[in-house]
C-alpha cells in the first residue's frame, strides 16, 4: 500500500512540475501601441510567446486593430528605445523572399497569401501566423546577450520607414 501511494505522489508532483514547466513557456506577452494615421485611430495590440527555446522553436503571434491598407512583418528583430523610435533590425531571418526559413511572415491585404509565408488581415485588422524564433540573428547579434530582441510588427517594403505600425513585444529565451 505505501508502494502505491508513493508512486501516485510521485505521478502527482511529476504531473504538476510538467504542467508548471508548460504554462512558464508557454506564457504570452501582449504588447500595445495606440498610433494615428490620416486621422484614423488604430488600437495595435501584439500577442507573442514571452518566453522561448533557445535551440529555436515556431511560435504563434496574434495581432489585432491593424491598418488593413497597411501591410506589415512580423518576426524576431533586435529592438533599440520605444516601439517607433527606430527601426527594428536586425530580424532572424533577413528578407526571406523565398519563404525557407519561416521566421518572419508577411501580412498585406493586396498580396498575401499569393507567396510563402503571406497572409491577409482577418475583421478588424486581425492576423494569426506562426513564426521560427532563434536567438541568433547572425552577425554576432544574440538576444539577450548583444541585443534585445521582442517579437515584432513593422510596416513591410511599400512604406518601410514609416514607424507608426511597430510593435514591441518582448522576448527571452532559456
């Protein structure tokens, strides 16, 4: 009898410390930006794992209140001051035009979905997309140790130096 009790502890506390560990890395981070553009007001919200695997992982990031005449990236980028004050780079990834490395994905109601890694804004300037996150951007640029990194949103190459649709949310990896 004690045998079987110490084997349920033992599944019980094995259980909860799993359950534990799952929700610390799976936890999200929601980063919010309120900007105006032509005298609309958009309320950017940005939902993106707080915490990641340090051997690389996909990860899912929602966003929501976006200018749907605007496209945007999103994808992991080293980040310098406020969301808007420069441009965040450098991004995992590049301009991966060919789709190969899944780290950013591109969201432009007039072209996505027509290339990999592409997709239009859902009602309400909403998006869905998974993205691969590393914590080596190349160059000698390591999240969390040369730069800080966050899981982003920028206005894509029609309008790359227009700041008002970056999005910060913050990211670590273990």
């Amino acid at each position: 009898m004690r045998a079987e009790l110490a084997r349920a502890a033992l599944v019980t506390t094995a259980a909860t410390a799993l359950t534990l560990g799952l929700a610390t890395s799976a936890s999200a981070a929601t980063a919010t930006r309120t900007v105006v553009d032509g005298g609309t007001t958009y309320n950017l919200s940005v939902t993106a794992p707080g915490t990641a695997s340090a051997a690389g992982q996909v990860v899912h990031v929602s966003g929501s209140g976006f200018n749907t005449a605007q496209g945007v990236y999103v994808g992991l980028c080293a980040v310098e001051g406020a969301p808007g004050a420069q441009k965040p780079t450098p991004c995992l990834g590049g301009q991966d035009e060919s789709g190969a490395t899944g780290a950013s994905h591109w969201v432009n109601n007039t072209f996505g979905g027509m290339f990999a890694n592409s997709s239009k804004f859902g009602t309400g300037g909403t998006f869905n997309v998974n993205i691969y996150v590393n914590p080596d951007l190349g160059d000698g640029n390591v999240c969390g140790s040369t730069v800080d990194c966050a899981v982003v949103t920028r206005a894509d190459h029609f309008d790359t130096n227009d700041r008002k649709y970056d999005v910060h949310a913050p990211i670590t990896f273990q």
